[in-house]
C-alpha cells in the first residue's frame, strides 16, 4: 500500500510550534553551556567572592591584635595578611590622626559614620566597604580597620579584568546566541517547508501569464493556508481554461455556422440568380417557361429562408437568456391534435401513421410544459421520419403520459441509422450519412435544436434502429417548474 499523505499543518500552528521547539532548545543548550562556562570559570577565574571569604580570617587577626593595630609600625605585618591586589584598607584611630593603609583618607567617613557602621557591610561604586572595631585589652574602643573589597569577577582576578569581563558578557549572551541560532535553524527549516509551494504557485501564475493552462498546479502543501490557496488557484485555472475553451468552441461553432451558411446557400442561391437572367433576358418566353422559372426561384428561395432560419434558431437556444415559457398543457388533446396533422402529412406521402397514447396517472391534469417548443420537438421527429420512410411505409408513434414527464418514441420503416449517425446525429451541422441521406436540403440543425430543447425540458433523447431496420427516436421530458409555486 502506497504510504499515506498527511494533510499539512496550519502555519499559525506550525509557526506556535517551531517557536515552543526554539525556546525549549535554546533553555537546554544555554543549561549546558552555563555548566560548561561555570566549569571554565572554576578552572581559569577565582570566584566573585574570593576576597569577601578573606575577610573572616582577617578581622580574626584583627581581634587578636585588637589597638595594637593603631601603631603605624604595624603595616608590614597588615599588608601580609591582607591581599594587596584585591583588599584596600585603612586603619584609623578615633582619637585623631591620619592612621595608615592603602585606602586613601578621602574615602574615610567621619567618627561619627564610623562608629554608626561598626561591624556593617556597605556597598558603594560596585565595592563593599567593611568597618571592624580594634579594641584594647580593656574592650575599650580605640580605631577601626575599614576593608574595601570588589564583589564582581573582574575584580576578583586583578590581571584578568578584561577576560574576565568578557566570559561575563559571553556568559550573558549565551541564551540570546542559543535564541538565534536555534531561530535561524528553524526558520531555515521552515523556509524549505514553505518555498517549494510558494515558488509552485509562482510558476503557475507565470504560465497563466503565458496563456499556458495546459498544466495541473496538484497538490501545493507547505501549510493548510498555502494548500487552500494551491486548490483554489488549480479551481480558478481550470475554470479559466473552461472558459477559453468554451469560447474557442463558440468562435469554432461561429464559423462553422458562416461555413455552412455559405455552403447551403451557394446552391439556392446561384439557381435563383440563373433563372433570374434567364427571366430578364430580351425576348419572348412561353408561359411554361417562364412558369417554371418562377417556380424554381420560389422553391429556392423558401429553401434559403429555411436555412436562415434553421440558424438563427440553433443560435437563439444557445444564448443564456434562452428560457422556456412553460404553460398548463392538456396533454391528451394536444397529442391528439397533433395526430390529426400527422395523419394529412402521412397521407400526402401515402404512409401509414399508428399512434398508441397511453396515460398512466392517477387523476388527469394538466402539465406544465412550453406548448410551442414541445411541437417543434415533435415537428421535426415526424418531418425526419416522413422524409426517410418511402411511399407505402409506416411510421409508429408511442406516447405515454405521467405524472410528472412525457415520454414519446417515432419509428419509421426507412433505411435506418448507420454508425456514423449514431454517434454524430445530434451534433451541431450534421447532415446524415450521405447512403441514408442523399437530400443535403438542410444545414444539419434540425436534430441538434430537437435534443436542445428536450434537454431544455429537463429530460434526454437517444437514437437508434428497430429490429427491422428503421430508424427509432425515443424521448422524454419532465414538467417545468412553475414560477411563484
């Protein structure tokens, strides 16, 4: 079994998606990487806190060595126990005087702002300011050692500042970079989803600018919009091509109309104006002649009405505007009248007409039917089977009325249907197969306005032989709708 097409996704839920799968990945590979930094970090940096963990240690000292620190004499041993490169310090006596240290006296409070910060931490510029009390043996306040130390990673790896700076905004940049990447991925993706159906829609746009339909756009997928967009453009196009093509039918049909128009009338007419010179020569004519003559353009020119008339027709049943105009029919009398005019043709034919009518409804009513289109239907049935069926024939009507349609069949005992004729019979400018049909008097519309206007009727017609070898015509047709009903 060939394996099963999935429709497409629509892009907002395919768009909701790809985004979800982006956040979630970027989340995941930044986790990764921050590990992997933090590693780093541990291996390459000291820690952020690396100084503030000094301090403990030294304000133990501190207490141990308590006022004696106030001494200046004691630098040397403060400046090893406090990181020159990470600590500033200063140690200044409450009782007045510069004190000593390696953090400048501009950035010493007042005594009061000492004494107020004793044993506090505050933070100023990015760095953290530590006052610690020094005490003499009798726990009497005598100075204060204040600590300045940098809580940040630059900070805590003098010599490494700008690397450590720049591991800091890498380490930040990290889900912004994972973000677009995973975005550009993705979108890519996406991209490649959605262009092969979008570059399909612009090729089929650039044949139809080329007047090329000779195509199937197919199925256009890349998202349930663009394949809306796909089955619509496939509608437009075939109806576009429907519609050339019927106009390349009409302008087809248009000059096969002037073609045969001007084949039909040639004969009429080039015998009208031969006895029409004949007539006008100087001269004398018996009355015989000239008789003749008259009759010969007489009969001519009725066979060019014919003709035109037969055309313009054919033309009018095909024009949109065309509509029957139905009406109440008492089928039995009118199928009955109709008999009667049948039988006086038949009659001047010497050809026998049997008529069967048979009504099969429930209770008779009128139908809804256009009168004057149903006996041009008949007309032209009767007229072709009289015209074929040779003197001391019959034809046969069959009529059966329903509740709602009419059926009817003719059959002659002439020459019958060849193939030819079954198949092209009720094509427009059909003459007949020339062996069945050697009066090419017509312009081969009669059978083509007869199934027009059944089909009009909501119903069909269909051609065939009897099993004797006549032609036999059967049709029906439904009642019309009636208007306001």
């Amino acid at each position: 079994m060939g394996k099963k097409m999935t429709a497409p996704k629509p892009f907002r839920r395919q768009f909701i998606t790809q985004a979800l799968w982006i956040l979630a990945l970027s989340a995941l590979a930044s986790l990764v990487l921050w590990v992997g930094f933090f590693f780093i970090l541990m291996q390459l940096f000291q820690p952020v806190n690396y100084y503030e963990e000094k301090i403990p240690s030294i304000h133990q000292w501190a207490d141990q060595e308590g006022a004696a620190l106030l001494d200046p004499a004691m630098r040397p041993r403060l400046d090893e126990i406090v990181p020159r490169e990470g600590i500033r310090y200063r140690v200044v006596p409450l009782a007045g005087g510069p004190g000593y240290g390696t953090l400048s006296r501009e950035e010493v409070p007042g005594k009061g702002e000492l004494i107020r910060h004793l044993n506090q931490s505050d933070s100023k510029d990015g760095n953290i300011y530590v006052t610690h009390p020094l005490m003499d043996s009798r726990e009497g306040l005598k100075g204060v050692l204040i600590l300045r130390y940098p809580l940040s990673l630059a900070g805590s790896n003098p010599g490494k500042g700008s690397y450590a700076i720049a591991f800091t905004v890498a380490f930040m940049a990290v889900p912004f970079v994972c973000l677009a990447g995973f975005t550009f991925l993705f979108g890519r993706r996406l991209e490649k989803r959605l262009t092969p159906a979008v570059r399909r829609l612009m090729e089929g746009a650039e044949k139809i600018e080329k007047s090329d339909l000779d195509f199937s756009l197919g199925q256009v997928g890349g998202s349930r919009e663009l394949a809306a967009i796909g089955a619509a453009f496939e509608r437009m196009r075939s109806a576009l091509r429907s519609s050339l093509e019927k106009q390349w039918r009409i302008e087809q049909s248009r000059r096969e109309m002037v073609a045969a128009l001007a084949h039909d009338l040639f004969t009429p007419l080039t015998l009208i104006q031969g006895h029409a010179e004949q007539l006008s020569k100087p001269g004398v004519h018996d009355e015989e002649r000239s008789r003749r003559y008259v009759e010969t353009i007489r009969s001519n020119a009725g066979r060019a009405i014919r003709l035109l008339e037969e055309m313009q027709e054919a033309t009018r049943l095909e024009l949109p505007t065309f509509i029957l105009r139905g009406g109440p029919v008492d089928v039995m009398p009118f199928l009955q009248q109709k008999r009667d005019e049948y039988t006086t043709l038949c009659g001047e034919r010497e050809i026998r007409l049997q008529t069967e009518f048979r009504d099969e409804r429930r209770r008779r009513r009128s139908l809804f039917l256009d009168e004057q289109r149903l006996s041009q239907v008949l007309d032209n049935l009767m007229a072709n089977a009289v015209r074929y069926t040779p003197a001391g024939g019959e034809v046969k009507w069959r009529a059966v009325v329903k509740e709602e349609s009419l059926e009817m069949e003719i059959a002659d005992s002439g020459p019958g249907l060849s193939e030819k004729d079954l198949r092209f019979l009720f094509d427009k400018f059909y003459r007949g197969d020339p062996a069945r049909s050697p009066d090419q008097g017509h312009a081969g519309l009669g059978m083509f306005i007869v199934k027009t206007l059944v089909e009009k009727h909501g119903g069909g017609i269909s051609a065939g032989n009897t099993a004797r070898g006549g032609a036999c015509f059967r049709f029906w047709i439904r009642e019309l709708e009636r208007e306001g009903v």
